[in-house]
C-alpha cells in the first residue's frame, strides 16, 4: 500500500501503473502493465492522497518458489508521477521545500499471525531547472503621495513569465484607514499574460500606509508590500 500525498504537488498516471513478479532472485524483473479491472491493483483518491494497493497473493521463500511452476518470492510495482507547475525542492542540498510524498507498507499473513511492515518514506525531488519562474508583480501610485483625506489611484500590475499557463488570484490588504472608492475598480488583460488592476482609494487622516498584494497562483504566492506617502496638508 502506498499513500502519495495529493497536495497539488504530483500527479499519478494511473495507465503508467506495472507490476512484476519475480521467482528467483536471479530472475530479471519482467514489469507487464497492471490491469485496474483484475482486482490485482488498484488506485484510489483520498482527499490529500492517492491509494496504490497490490495484492500480491501468497509468497514464498526462494528456494521452495523455484520447485514449483508459478510460485514466486517477491512482487514489484512501478508507476509514473508528473510534478505539477510550481513545485520547488532543492535536491543539491537534499531539502525538499515538499514533503515526504511516498509512504509504502507490506501487510501480510504469516502462521495466522497478521503483520505488517512499514517502509521508510520516500523524499522525490525536483530539479531547480524544472521549475517555472512565478509570476512579476508591480505596484505603482498616481499621483505618488497623497494628502489626508485626498484620493489616490494604486495599478497593480502581474505578468506571467512562465512557459505555461497559469490561474491566478490577487489578495489586496489595504492599509488601516485607507477607503475603497466604489466602483473604481478596473481590470484589464493585455497581450503576454500581463493583468492590469487598478482601483482608486481614500487616504486616512493619519499616516498608516503600508498596502500589502498576494498574488495566488499555480506557481506560488507572490507578495509585494507599497507605502503611500502621506504629506502633510500645507497651512
């Protein structure tokens, strides 16, 4: 049984699934394609995880596997897993930024006595190279200050500069005491998968100014922080 964790981070082809079965330790590892329908192998989605069950029948020692046709003393399974878009390890420093993704255990019967035996997780790793950049975020000001009570308009700018298409959600925190002027939102898409937003807001009457942007994507959050300056009114 092998649990993969389903966090967004791998993919499983479950038409890559293989099995083999192996009669003697000299015997090479011949690996046919599983059939899903047979009830020999099966894969399953768990909320967080994917379900990979054998069911390998009974196994024997070698030396009583090679006295009789079709006894065998180890099974093996392969299958394919896809890194999906955004996932980050550092393998040259063997610190994934992911987690254990493979867990596998053996459960059998042995003398009528149930066992089973865990096997140590697995860590895949993702080479840097692999990974697409995610995305450019700006955030620009007109006019660049603004006096208490005064009005000014933020422009935040994403660009997509990976080499696949990308879902992306943009989180704004405004500052404490800045008002969102209804209806001036604007959003347009422009050529190159570069989104515009901008949207205009009213200064407070006290100088709190720090507006903090997420950008959500496929590829990662992004955040950016932008101070407003706050003048002083001249008397």
């Amino acid at each position: 049984m092998s649990p993969l964790q389903n966090d967004g981070t791998f993919t499983l082809d479950t038409n890559s699934l293989q099995v083999a079965f192996v009669q003697t330790p000299e015997s090479p590892v011949l690996f046919e394609p599983a059939d899903l329908n047979s009830g020999l192998v099966s894969a399953t989605e768990e909320e967080d995880r994917y379900i990979i069950v054998l069911h390998a029948g009974d196994l024997w020692a070698p030396e009583e596997a090679v006295l009789q046709e079709g006894r065998f003393f180890r099974a093996a399974i392969a299958f394919d897993l896809t890194p999906n878009p955004g996932v980050i390890s550092h393998s040259g420093e063997n610190i994934p930024h992911i987690p254990a993704n493979i867990e596998a255990s053996a459960d059998w019967t042995e003398a009528r006595v149930n066992r089973m035996l865990p096997y140590p997780p697995a860590l895949v790793f993702v080479p840097a190279f692999c990974t697409p950049p995610p995305p450019l975020v700006d955030i620009g000001m007109n006019p660049p200050d603004v006096f208490p009570g005064g009005e000014i308009t933020m422009t935040i700018t994403v660009q997509n500069v990976a080499n696949i298409p990308i879902v992306k959600q943009l989180h704004v925190d405004l500052p404490a005491g800045f008002q969102f002027i209804s209806r001036s939102l604007v959003v347009r898409n422009q050529p190159g998968e570069v989104d515009t937003i901008s949207f205009r807001l009213a200064a407070p009457l006290v100088p709190v100014n720090t507006l903090r942007a997420i950008v959500r994507t496929d590829l990662g959050n992004v955040q950016v922080f932008a101070d407003i300056p706050i003048e002083e009114e001249e008397e």
